[in-house]
C-alpha cells in the first residue's frame, strides 16, 4: 500500500501495523485493508510475524492502528500489549483470535486497564465490512 499522502484532504494515511505469526492471515488482512481503503493511499500498512518484530516497527515510528493476533508462539498477544503500553502508545488497537468470546472480552478488558485505546475485539477471520468500521473508527480517533 501506499505512504503517500491522500489526496482528499492533504490528510496522512492512517498507519497500520498488523501482528500475527500465521503469513496467511497476514496477506488476508492486507488484502482486506486494500478493499476497504477509503481511496488510495488513505493507509500505510506494515506486517510483523512476530512481536518482537511488531515492537521493532513500533520503535521506528508511532503507528495508529495495531491489529494484533492473541495467541503467538514468541510472547502472546496480552504481554505484547504490555509492552506497547509501556511505551505510552497512543494509537487504537484491535484484538484478533481464533480463541472463544471470554478470552477475547478478557483480553480487551486487560489490554484497556494497560490504558490502551481498544476498538474491537474480534474472532478470527474478521469479515471485511467489520475491518472497514474499525478503520474508519481509527480514522475518526485520530481526527479526535
């Protein structure tokens, strides 16, 4: 995707860093952000397959969506967000999991008492128009 500015309103693309260790659902979720981009170059996109990669790309430069996978083989996905909070993150998170819905409610609930701003938790495969309303929420936060 593009890092180029929209065109719309001179506005920046909203920045997205995707965490999880599985490469499909990596390129699922890519694929689903090209649909759903409001217009071209509306979003930066990044990939990590792992959280120390994700907290890498994170030490380069301030994202304002992380869309992260629960259950990863390196560091789970609640003490990735430990870890991000600790570094006074101040973009939105989504939650992923293939897990039941209490884990995800729990994780949400443990990932907002880190003081992170939670716009969805969601199962996995997240349907598109799902992803498409949590971006435009993204958006919305960052106007904010």
């Amino acid at each position: 995707m593009s890092t180029q500015e929209s065109s719309a309103a001179g506005a920046p693309p909203l920045r997205v860093l995707l965490l999880d260790d599985d490469p499909f659902m990596l390129s699922l979720l890519e694929d689903m952000l090209d649909d759903v981009s409001p217009q071209p170059g509306s979003l930066d996109v990044a990939s990590a397959p792992s959280a120390k990669a994700a907290l890498a790309l994170l030490a380069q430069g301030a994202r304002d969506l992380l869309v992260c996978d629960l259950s990863m083989p390196d560091m789970d996905g609640i003490e990735f967000l430990r870890l991000v909070a600790e570094t006074d993150y101040r973009g939105t998170v989504v939650l992923l999991s293939g897990m039941d819905a209490g884990v995800l409610r729990a994780a949400e609930r443990l990932a907002m008492a880190q003081g992170l701003t939670i716009l969805g938790a969601c199962k996995k495969p997240v349907a598109p128009a799902e992803l498409g309303d949590l971006v435009a929420l993204a958006m919305a936060h960052r106007r904010a």
